[in-house]
C-alpha cells in the first residue's frame, strides 16, 4: 500500500512539474496580451519585433518565477496591475516562447 501512495505521489508531483503555469490558460493570456497592447514597449527595446525579446540570448528572465516577477514589473510599467490569475494566464501564453517545463 505504501508503495502505490508513493507511486501516485511521484506521478502527481511530475504532473505539477509539467506545467510550471497550471492555472493559466495561454489563449486568455493572449487576449490579455493584445488588450494592454504588451509589445508596444517590446517593439520600442527590439526595433521592431517586440517577440524577440523573449527569445533573444542575453534575455533576462530563465525561471517561470522570473517571468512571473517580470509580467509584475512589465504591468507596473504601464500602470496596470495584473491579479494573480491574469499573470498565470500571460506566463502560459508567453510560455510559448519560453518553453519553461
């Protein structure tokens, strides 16, 4: 018995690690995203392309708790503060660039 509650442990806690946003949804992220029109300040930084922000080399967030504290800091910028649930829904969207397992 000890076996099998440790084995459905280890499988739940993989899961979690799966899906570093599990309460995000990327498509309400996205809309997010365009809403607040989040790559006006990218495409200023990146000439042009604001996407390539996150996939640049030298970019500054490489954790999911990274990216989850820089869409704060993002909102902040530009005076508009993400709840909780708003900043799991971007981090899934912008984890389309990340790829953070």
């Amino acid at each position: 018995m000890k076996l099998i509650s440790a084995l459905i442990l280890l499988c739940t806690a993989t899961a979690a690690l799966a899906d570093p946003f599990p309460t995000g949804n990327a498509l309400a992220g996205q809309k997010l995203f365009v809403k607040y029109d989040c790559n006006q300040c990218h495409n200023k930084i990146m000439k042009g392309d604001g996407n390539k922000i996150f996939t640049r080399i030298d970019r500054k967030r490489n954790t999911p708790e990274g990216l989850i504290e820089q869409i704060g800091m993002c909102g902040g910028n530009v005076d508009v503060h993400f709840t909780p649930q708003e900043t799991q829904y971007l981090a899934a969207y912008l984890n389309r660039f990340y790829k953070f397992k």
